[in-house]
C-alpha cells in the first residue's frame, strides 16, 4: 500500500510541476540531479525560499523540519485512511 501511495504522490506531483512522476522519483532517490529550473519548480510548490536549501541549518531547525515532516505525514496518512 506504501509504495503505491507514494506513486500517487510521485504522479501528483510531477503532474503539478510538469515534471514526469520518474523524474521526480529519480530526484527523490538521489539518482540524477534536479535542474536549477526543477529547484526552482519545487521551492515554488513548497513555498519555500530557493536559498533554504543552500543554507547550512543548526540543529534547532533541523528538529523543527523534522517535526514538521513527521506532523504532515501523519496527517496525510490519516486523509487517505478518511478517502478509504
């Protein structure tokens, strides 16, 4: 079930970015580089500022983000269990 929700994901949001769902994936696992232009498509989707990922975070921030990941996939997680 994981592998197909991610998938989804994967398909959503290359759909959104005009990327292919593959694209995306190969980004994701680290196997080709995004372009500055793909950077530039995800920090505007993420509506988070390009320079965030060239600044070096402390670990203050880094639990923050971690936090804040592991919130929104709880959430997502249980919107799909709703969906079902």
């Amino acid at each position: 079930m994981q592998k197909e929700l991610k998938t989804v994901i994967l398909f959503q949001l290359g759909n959104e970015l005009n990327i292919s769902s593959n694209h995306v994936g190969r980004i994701e696992k680290a196997e080709t580089n995004p372009t500055i232009e793909s950077l530039i498509l995800f920090c505007n989707f993420l509506e988070i500022d390009l320079l965030h990922l060239f600044t070096k975070l402390n670990e203050k921030e880094l639990k923050k983000i971690e936090s804040e990941i592991d919130h929104l996939q709880k959430e997502f997680k249980n919107q799909n269990k709703r969906k079902s």
